[in-house]
C-alpha cells in the first residue's frame, strides 16, 4: 500500500479482544502501537507521535470523547486523524464524535475490508495535504510544528 507502510498507527481499546482483532488485521501493513485507556492514549501520543488513531469511545476512567477534546486543545495534536472505533451503533453518536472532530466512525465488530479501505483513504488525504504544502509535517495554523499528522515518505512498491 503506497503511502502506509511507514504510518504508525496507535490503536486504543480497553478489551483485549478487540486489541488482538484490530492487531490481526492490520499488523501487515502498518506499524502498531497500543494503549487500554484514555492516559496511556495521551501518553504515547505525545511520546511516539503517532500519524493516525484508532480510539474506542466508550472506556473506563477517560472515555475517547474525552480524549479527542484533549488532543484538539493541544496545538501539536489538533490535526492528529482519529477514527472512532465503538460499539455504539446510534446515528446521534456518530454525529457526535464527527462534531467533535474525529475524521471517521466505524461500528464494531469491525469489518477487515471496511476498516482497511477507511485508513487508507484517511492516510491518503494526509498524505496528499503534505505533498500539496511541499511540506514534511502538517503545521498548525500558527505554524507550530505538528508531531501529529506526520507525512511520511512513500515507500517504493
């Protein structure tokens, strides 16, 4: 997959099974991180500049709505994608988190192809957005440089 083998992907769920699912599908193609809460999401976030989030909504403790509203208040992570992985099937959740500005909204049990295609569709935009501002990184309108939201380098396939 051009312009994906080198995006790291933080992954966030607090069950296990999810985590090894979501593990299974994509480890082929991308490099993974993983977290089981909504502190230890902010942490490696900030730590290993992830280019992409996948984030349960519902968690104990920081639920992801709580951690997007985290990300979008810091300049350096305002820009990270985040796509709402949730059991939670209501259309007026989807709005929600699409209100808050998460990128994407996939319902779980998450499909391989579905979520596959939504990732690189999203990495693809990202990708493009820095080819267009000839820039390496995507910088925040006050030109802070963004860790999050990295472009990266194609990779030769």
């Amino acid at each position: 997959m051009p312009c994906s083998r080198s995006a790291l992907i933080l992954v966030v769920d607090d069950e296990p099974t999810n985590l090894a699912a979501i593990r299974r599908i994509l480890s082929p193609d991308y490099k993974l991180i993983f977290a089981t809460n909504g502190q230890d999401a902010l942490r490696l976030v900030a730590q290993q500049a992830p280019t992409l989030l996948l984030l349960d909504v519902q968690m104990p403790g920081m639920s992801g709505y709580e951690v997007l509203q985290q990300l979008h208040q810091a300049a350096s992570t305002r820009h990270l994608p985040v796509i709402f992985i949730t059991s939670l099937s209501e259309l007026a959740e989807d709005v929600v988190g699409l209100e808050m500005g998460c990128v994407d909204y996939i319902t779980k049990p998450v499909a391989a192809h579905v979520l596959h295609a939504r990732i690189q569709a999203h990495l693809t935009r990202l990708c493009a957005a820095c080819l267009e501002t000839g820039s390496s990184s995507l910088l925040d309108e006050d030109g802070g440089g963004s860790h999050a939201g990295k472009c990266w380098q194609k990779s030769a396939d």
